[in-house]
C-alpha cells in the first residue's frame, strides 16, 4: 500500500469497524429474540446472546463516536 492509500483507509477504519459491530447487534439481537420464543423451554443453548447484544452495542457506540469525532 502507497501511504495515500494507507491514509485514506485509516480515516475509515472507524467507520468499519462500526458497521461490523452494528452487524453483530442485529444477528444477536435476532438470535436472542429466537431463544426467548423457542418452543422447547428446556432448549437452553449454550451463546450469551443478551451479553454479545450489550457488548456489541457499547462497541458499536464507541467506534461511531470515533469515526464522527475523526481520530
């Protein structure tokens, strides 16, 4: 990589990496809300999917702010 194009994907590093979580949220969010309307009660699975949603939103948030901010 030339180090315009190097400059050039550092200031959208951020803003990736905020689509990228925000992509989690959603599948987590979908793959909780499967796990809450399961018919079999006793069909627990094993994904903390609450925790992957809460985790991926703070990440989500953080990297928006630095993409909006500009670092």
């Amino acid at each position: 990589m030339h180090a315009f194009e190097h400059f050039i994907w550092q200031e959208h590093l951020w803003a990736a990496s905020s689509v990228m979580s925000a992509l989690v949220v959603l599948v987590s969010s979908l793959a909780d809300r499967r796990r809450h309307n399961r018919a079999n009660i006793d069909d627990v699975g094993f994904m903390p999917w609450t925790a992957i949603t809460v985790f991926s939103v703070l990440a989500t948030v953080l990297t928006a702010a630095l993409a909006i901010k500009g670092l």
